[in-house]
C-alpha cells in the first residue's frame, strides 16, 4: 500500500472537519486575511463543518500584557465576524474556554520526542539567541498546536506557509499516539495550503513574512488601518526599478516585486498572469496605487464592521462563550475516550 492510500484509508473513518486558530498577540494583518481569514470563510461557505479558534494559550507563551491579551482577543473574534465568519454556522470560540486543548497538549508532550521539537524552525526563530531564556511553553507550542486540531478530529486545516511544519509534527503525534496505543484514534490531518497569498511578505523586506509582531509598523497592512494608512504604506512598500514583467516566471528573483503582484491577485481574486497581462511594462509608480485602492475596497468594509462589532465587547463575549459550549461538546467526548486509551482512572459522575 502506498503512503497516501494508506493515509485515505486511515482517515476515512473521519468525517471532514476543519479547525484553524490565529494568536491573538496583536491586531490582525494583511497576511492574516489572504492567508487564513478569507479561506477559513470559503471553507465555511462550502458547507463544511468549521472550528476556529483564538488560540489566547499559544500567544502567551511569548509575554502579553494581559489588558492587552483580551482586548486583542476581541478584536481578532471581531476580525472573524467582520470578515465573513458566522458563528452560527462556525464554531467561533476563544482557547483556553475549553480545557481539552490543555488537557491533551500534555498528553501529546508525552508523545512528541524531544528531537522532533528541536527541529522546529519557529522555536529557533521566535527564541532567537538566548535559548535559555524562551519559555517552556514555546518551546512546547507545537504540541499544543497538535492537542487543538486532534481533539476535534479535524481532518483538514487551513493555514499559511509558515505553519507547514507544524502541521507535520501534528502528523507524526498522532501517527506515533495510534501507532504505541495500537489504536485508530487520531486522524492524519492535512493541511491545506492554498492560493496566492499563502505567504504573504513584509513590505519593507520581501524576504520576511509580513507579521502582526513586527516592530515596524511600516511594513504590514493592518486590518485597521484606514485608506490614507494603506496608500502610504503601499507606496513607501520596498520595490525595484524594472517595470512589471509580462509572466510570472521573470518574477523569479523580485522579492518585493512578486509579493506585490501576488497580493493583488489574492485580493482580486485572479491568478498571477492574469495580473500581469494587465500591468506588464508599467511601473511601480503606476501599479501602487491601484494596488492600494483594491486593497482599500477590499478591506475598510472588515474594518468598518469590526468597529460597529468591538463597540459591544459583551456580545463578542456572548458569542465566544457559546462557541466554547459547542467546541467543548465535540472535544470532551474525544478528550474521555483518549484518557481511556491511555489507561487514566476516570470514575467522577
Ligand atoms: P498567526 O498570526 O501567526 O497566529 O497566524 C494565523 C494564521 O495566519 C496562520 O494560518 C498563518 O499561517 C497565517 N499567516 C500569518 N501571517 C501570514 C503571512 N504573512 N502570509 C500568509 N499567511 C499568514
Ligand atoms: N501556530 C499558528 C500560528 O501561529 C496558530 C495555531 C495554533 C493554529 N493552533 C492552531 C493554526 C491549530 C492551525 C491549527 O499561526
């Protein structure tokens, strides 16, 4: 049997269920929107089940203040709403509301080799030079990452580029968790990495992700940013001297020439070429601001939404509480079935 058949058959026992999480560590980017937030509402306008959460434990495992934590919780739940998430119809809820992503995540440290850990790229990075000074907990991140897609089930999740490996490791936990326990409990989730935008570039250097933790503030599109914001940005954004090229291969090697272009055609909605069929010989001077009026077009309607939506903070409250009930009804019967296997005592109730 080949690997992927081997796979199918694994996983036709699940039915498709997507999760995908954003940190609420700062307001919600560009990045964000073309590579998350807008698949997340196609999947949920396909009519697939759909879980999305605020990961609040994922963002402190570097500092967040925690007035600031909450807010920003709100604000990214409003990011979801704004965008086109319906929490009727999606599962909208906050982490830490349910206690089985903490709850398996350990279960799943005890799974995960210390060797698969060492070879995750984001640790290496976020922790930067001084090793011994990171938090446990991000050093741990991925197998919590793992803990919030299996203890849905989930048999699909959307992400960025830069997830990629961590959605590996969530493929190793759980073939390592069914493997020792001689069980087949946990799904071989794929991910699903797609479109144009799938990594979006910071626009003062075309070889970093553009990033809500950025310092420069320069070098993102915030959802939040109002038209003059977004024109400044685009047109400040790092490019170089040569015209638009007629395909997308001579873009090869243009950095920051290639996201532009890729960003339009995400926000468009139409493919690399045909962006450039339309701008090829132009310069930059000329593709700019029209980069800048579509993305204004595509994003002050989210932002004007999320300010209605974060002027009842309650409501935004109401809803991830809900969404926590129903979350929690999916995982907690996952949750008791897993301890079983491992051979926890459960006799409360
Ligand atoms: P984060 O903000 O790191 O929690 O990321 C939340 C989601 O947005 C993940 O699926 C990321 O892969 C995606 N994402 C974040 N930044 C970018 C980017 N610059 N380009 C594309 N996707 C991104
Ligand atoms: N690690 C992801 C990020 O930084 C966020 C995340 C946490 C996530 N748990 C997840 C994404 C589960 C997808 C599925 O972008």
């Amino acid at each position: 049997m080949t690997a992927s058949t081997d796979q199918a058959s694994q996983n036709s026992r699940f039915a498709p269920r997507i999760f995908s999480g954003i940190q609420p560590s700062g307001g919600l980017t560009l990045g964000n929107y073309l590579g998350a937030l807008k698949r997340f509402v196609e999947k949920q306008d396909e009519g697939i089940e759909t879980v999305y959460c605020m990961v609040d434990m994922h963002a402190i495992t570097v500092w967040q203040d925690p007035a600031r934590l909450r807010q920003q919780t709100r604000e990214v739940a409003a990011g979801f709403i704004a965008a086109g998430i319906d929490p009727e119809r999606s599962i909208l809820f906050n982490q830490s509301q349910v206690t089985a992503h903490a709850e398996l995540a350990w279960i799943f440290n005890c799974v995960a080799r210390m060797g698969w850990m060492n070879r995750m790229t984001q640790f290496k990075d976020k922790a930067g030079k001084d090793k011994e000074a990171a938090s446990l907990g991000l050093y741990a991140y991925p197998a919590l990452m793992a803990a919030d897609i299996l203890a849905y089930h989930a048999t699909h999740v959307p992400v960025g580029e830069d997830q990629r490996q961590h959605l590996e490791l969530t493929r190793d936990i759980a073939i390592k968790f069914n493997h020792d326990y001689d069980v087949d409990f946990f799904p071989v989730t794929e991910p699903l990495i797609e479109g144009a935008a799938t990594r979006v570039m910071s626009l003062r250097d075309g070889t970093k992700k553009m990033s809500k933790s950025d310092p420069s503030d320069m070098s993102r599109i915030n959802l939040t940013d109002d038209a003059d914001a977004i024109a400044q940005k685009f047109r400040k954004a790092r490019t170089d001297p040569d015209p638009l090229p007629e395909g997308p291969d001579a873009l090869e090697g243009r950095a920051e020439a290639r996201n532009l272009v890729n960003i339009y055609a995400a926000l468009a909605g139409v493919e690399v070429a045909q962006v450039l069929a339309e701008y090829a010989g132009q310069g930059f001077g000329a593709f700019k601001p029209r980069l800048a009026d579509l993305a204004v077009s595509v994003l002050s309607p989210i932002s004007a939404r999320m300010g209605e939506l974060m002027q009842d903070t309650g409501e935004i409250d109401r809803i991830l509480g809900r969404g926590a009930e129903r979350a929690d009804a999916i995982a907690r019967p996952i949750m008791e079935q897993c301890y079983d296997i491992v051979g926890m005592v459960r006799s409360r109730g």
